[in-house]
C-alpha cells in the first residue's frame, strides 16, 4: 500500500472511529477494503503507538475513549501537497 493510501485510510478509520460508525469489524473491514486479520492488526499498531481505541460489544463498534486530533501534512517547500487533520 502506497504512503497516500496509508494515510488516507487512516484519515477513513479517524472518522468512522469518532462517529461511532464502524460497525463491526467484519463491516469496517469490508468498508475500508482490509480482511478481518488486517484491521485487527492495524487496530493493534494503532493502539501500541497510543490511540485510545477501544470496542464497545452494546453498539457494535469502534470509538475512541478521548479526544484525541489526528494531523499529516506533506509540505515541500512552500507548496502542501497533502493533508489529513482531524479534531
């Protein structure tokens, strides 16, 4: 997977997780294009490196447990050739 990708799949994955909007994971898995292996892997990185994520079994989904503001920027120069910014 290409760097953009990455990014912008992780952009998807912040959203779904503050709108409480995931699903479970055979959903979000099949939603964001990943197996069901594959995100927990990832939900497993992204916990490691600090994101307050966790699954609630009532609603059946992902959601984080504080706010947290997720931000990528590309920038060469003068010229910002992508950005990701979540609140």
């Amino acid at each position: 997977m290409k760097l953009i990708e990455q990014l912008q799949l992780l952009e998807r994955l912040d959203q779904l997780f503050r709108l409480k909007a995931t699903g479970t994971p055979a959903q979000l898995a099949a939603r964001i294009g990943l197996s069901e292996r594959q995100l927990y892997r990832l939900i497993q990185e992204l916990k490691e490196i600090g994101f307050p994520i966790e699954y609630c079994k009532q609603r059946r989904c992902y959601y984080y447990t504080m706010k947290i503001q997720l931000r990528f920027e590309l920038q060469v120069d003068e010229d910002i050739l992508f950005k990701i910014s979540g609140k």
